[in-house]
C-alpha cells in the first residue's frame, strides 16, 4: 500500500517529466509556473489511492490522473482572472505575474494537456474513462457560470448552491475517486460508491474552503482571506445568512455586500454580521454532515479495511484534522 506523501511525491515527479512543445517559451513557461507552485495535489493522489485500494499496481493510472490535476490548475487559473485574484497558494497568480491574454492562453494549452494525459489510459478503459473525464469538465464549466451568475443574485437558495458547488467542485473529486477506482479493477456498482465518497467530501471540501476564506490565516490558507467577500461571491456562508435572516437583516446583508467600501471594512463588517448570526457554526454543521455521508459510502465499499486508511485519513485531514 501507498502513503498519501509517496503517492503525491509520484504525482509531483510526473508532473515535472511532461512534455512540452518548446516552439514558445512565453506559453508554456506560466504552466510550468502553475504546476510548480505546490498544491495538495488532492484529486491525482485521491485517484491513485482509489486504485490502490482494488489494486497494489497503480503505475498505469499515473499519467491519467496527472491530467486530472492539469485540468484542476487549468480551471484555476481561468478561475482566478475572473475573481480577479491576485494570489494563489501564497504566490502571484498567473494573470498578475504576466497578463491577462497571457493567462488564458496559457491556460487553454493546459486543458489540451490533460486530455493527452487522459488518452494514455489503458485501451480496456480508454472510452469510458475518457467519457467520464469529459462529461466532468463540462459541468464544471456549467458550475463557474452558475457561480458568475449568483453573483448578480441577491437571494440564492441552499439547493442553488449546493448544485453550484457539486458541478464546479465536487464533481472533478468525485470522478477522481471513480477513475481511480476503474484502474484498480472495481466493476461500476464499486466505481459508482467511490463516486458518491468523492461528490460528498467534494461538497464537505468546498463549505470548508468558504469558511476559511472568512476566518482562515492567509498564510495557511493561501490565498487573501475575505476574498470572496471582496468579490462579491455567493458563498455558503452568505446564502445561510440569507435564508436565516429576518428581512431587515437580509436588507442588511445585501447592502453591505454590495457597498464599495474599502475592502478590509467590507470583509469586516460581513464577517461581524455572519458572527451575529452565528454562520460558521452552522456551516461546520453542514461539512461535518456531508464528510459524515463520504465516510459511509466509503464504509461500504468492497475493499478490506486496512486498504480504506490512508483514504480516511486524507478525508480527515481536508477537514482540517490531524488524525
């Protein structure tokens, strides 16, 4: 069996060995910057785990799920020239550290590369792997727009959101655990319970990434806390507040949401009014139960218990635990 660090150092190996077309510098450079800048590297070592828990041979499922984690910093990447992000990871991101065009084509190679990847599955699962992969990357384009478009929203419903956050999150780490899943040998019914632990720790990761991008450090979490705050995005946390509120409150909330005060009074005065109403608690609540259905379809799948650790672990430690 691997570990989580053997399997992310593997992962990171890969990554440094891809191919690039050396005619132009000046495009592959930001995507060697993007995939070097560390990462958990979440959805290719939750892959190769999923293999490794049908199977102790993972090596042809190494340069797939590679392209699992070119996809993810692609999506980033193009993410964060809408946010309008300056950092990630606690480094300039791609568009502040060249330009914007700069970014996006950059970021449009990277898409290309991990479908390369994807097509050096093994012939046996090349469609349906490829099919899976391919579906996935459309809903999470679905699930950015849906994001833009709650941005102009002033009442967003929980339903609304949670559907958001499955197509643009989840769903990628759900596939990952799928995928990862099919190299290892499990039939559909074994893929398909593999699905639902990665679609429900998608959805747990996601609330979390909310709630520390409230009251996270910025030196831990990588990225300017309040930032979603600041861009006006419908988080968990805002649509709780929303739907809990008293009208007035929710009159309250809207205005300053939508003030262009300075960014730090902004960020403060939200988070004054989400402490108020005692936000994060509720959405710890919300991550502790979707982590809770991760672990039972996990439960249930067929593998021995021994071969489950290092995926429970992982699933622990998303949620900010240590053991």
């Amino acid at each position: 069996m691997y570990t989580q660090p053997e399997l992310k150092k593997i992962i990171d190996t890969s990554l440094v060995n891809l191919a690039y077309n050396h005619e132009s510098e000046r495009l592959t450079d930001p995507v060697k910057y993007v995939l070097s800048i560390g990462g958990k590297r979440l959805r290719p070592v939750l892959a190769l785990l999923a293999c490794n828990m049908y199977s102790d041979k993972i090596d042809e499922a190494v340069i797939p799920v590679t392209g699992l984690e070119i996809f993810h910093n692609f999506t980033l990447m193009h993410d964060d020239i809408m946010d309008k992000a300056s950092v990630r990871r606690g480094f300039p991101t791609v568009h502040t550290k060249w330009n914007v065009n700069q970014a996006i084509l950059s970021g449009d190679i990277m898409a290309f590369m991990a479908n390369d990847c994807l097509l050096q599955s093994p012939p046996h699962l090349l469609q349906k792997v490829f099919r899976i992969f391919n579906k996935t990357a459309i809903e999470v384009c679905v699930g950015q727009q849906l994001d833009m478009d709650f941005e102009k929203a002033t009442i967003v419903s929980r339903d609304e959101y949670i559907r958001m956050i499955e197509l643009k999150t989840a769903m990628l780490i759900a596939i990952s655990a799928r995928i990862g899943a099919l190299f290892g040998g499990a039939d559909d019914r074994e893929a398909d319970l593999m699905y639902e632990f990665g679609r429900n720790l998608g959805l747990a990761f996601q609330i979390r990434d909310d709630i520390l991008d409230t009251y996270g450090d910025k030196k831990v979490f990588g990225k300017t806390t309040g930032g979603d705050i600041i861009a006006g995005k419908k988080t968990f946390l805002y649509v709780k507040a929303m739907e809990i509120a008293t009208a007035d409150q929710r009159k309250k909330l809207n205005e300053l949401y939508t003030a262009g005060n300075d960014p730090a009074v902004k960020v403060k005065e939200v988070t004054d009014f989400y402490d108020q109403l005692k936000i994060r608690a509720f959405a710890e609540s919300q991550m502790e139960d979707y982590h809770g259905t991760a672990m039972d379809f996990l439960e249930k799948a067929g593998a021995a218990a021994d071969r489950k650790i290092e995926l429970i672990q992982m699933a622990g430690s998303l949620m900010g635990r240590d053991h």
